[in-house]
C-alpha cells in the first residue's frame, strides 16, 4: 500500500511530465518560448509571495523582541497603593526583615535618606536608602541596565515600590524593581514623582 506522500509526488510527477509533454508538441517556437516566459512568471510571483511573507515574519519577530527589550520606559499612570495597602506593605517589610525572609514580593513607599554610588559589578544598579514610615530602612537596588535611572532623585524624596525583598542585618535590599525581559519573575517598579520606573 502506498504512503500519501508518494502518491502526492506521483502526482506531481504527472503534472510535470503533461507540461513538458504539451511544450514538446507545440509547434513553434513563440509557442514554446511564451509557454515558458508564463510559467516562469507564474513561479517568480510564488516565489516573491513567499519572500513578501517571510519578510512580514521577520519584520514582526524583531518588532516583537526590540518591544520586549526596549518597552521599559518612564510610565505615566502608575497603579496607586492605598494607605491601607501602604500599611500592609510595611508590615509585611517588617516581618520578613523580623523572620530573615528574602524572596518576599512587597511593596510600599519611603523618603529617600541616602544616594549610594551606582553598583557597577555585573549589572549596573542605582543604589538609595528609603525610610519607611516606621522607621525601618531599606536598599533599593534598582537595576539601571533594564530600567530606566531615576535621574532627578534626591534625598528627601518620596518613592513608592514594588520588588523583591532580600534580607540582610541592616535592613534588607529591594531589587527586581523592573520588567524581566525572560517573563519568568514578577515585573516589579518604582514610582517618583507620579512617573513609573520599570
């Protein structure tokens, strides 16, 4: 018993075969010279359909990629924390830094106390101490080759988060405060100044 893909090239074998068959017949040869320009347009315009289509596909997979790599720009229209989820945040701050927790998601909002130097080692990260309102501090490492540095922060400054707390004796870091370009971890920011940093 034959396999389908055989009986498809035994087909298309015949095709072939009838075309060259009905060219040899031909009597002149404009005849054949047409039928031969006609097929040979027929099969540049397949083919400039396939480049048209492939072109298309490429085009859209780099926008694609060059949108995922380049979407982490200044935002507007930040999701707003509530005072009530404010004090959620801190207390949940206050516990995981209590039980030396770390890859805790949190969010909240401090003043800024201190300008660190950027953290050149590997990836670059803008480095700042908020205080919370209970008095806990916390290291804000703000990953600046994903997101974008916030440029005006100065001490005194009010910053909202969300990010991934680390502990640490002196009060814990907070890092993932930006998109992940892999997907795979729970895109984080920053807010100053009603403008979102991701």
């Amino acid at each position: 018993m034959m396999c389908e893909s055989s009986m498809v090239g035994m087909k298309l074998s015949a095709f072939l075969w009838g075309d060259l068959y009905r060219t040899l017949k031909m009597s002149n040869t404009a005849e054949v010279i047409h039928y031969l320009q006609t097929m040979a347009k027929n099969m540049l315009e397949g083919m400039r359909l396939k480049k048209i289509l492939l072109v298309a596909a490429i085009l859209f997979v780099a926008y694609t990629f060059f949108y995922n790599q380049h979407s982490s720009t200044v935002r507007q229209t930040p999701p707003l924390l509530s005072e009530q989820n404010l004090g959620k945040s801190e207390a949940a701050v206050a516990d995981a830094f209590a039980k030396h927790k770390s890859n805790v998601q949190v969010s909240g909002e401090g003043i800024v106390t201190r300008l660190l130097p950027d953290d050149n080692d590997g990836s670059r990260h803008q480095r700042f101490i908020v205080e919370l309102s209970s008095g806990h501090t916390l290291l804000i490492a703000h990953n600046i080759d994903l997101a974008p540095r916030i440029s005006a922060l100065k001490k005194g400054d009010s910053v909202r988060f969300y990010g991934e707390y680390e502990w640490n004796k002196k009060g814990g870091v907070l890092h993932w405060t930006h998109r992940d370009p892999n997907g795979s971890h729970i895109d984080g920011w920053l807010q100053h100044q009603n403008k979102m940093y991701q």
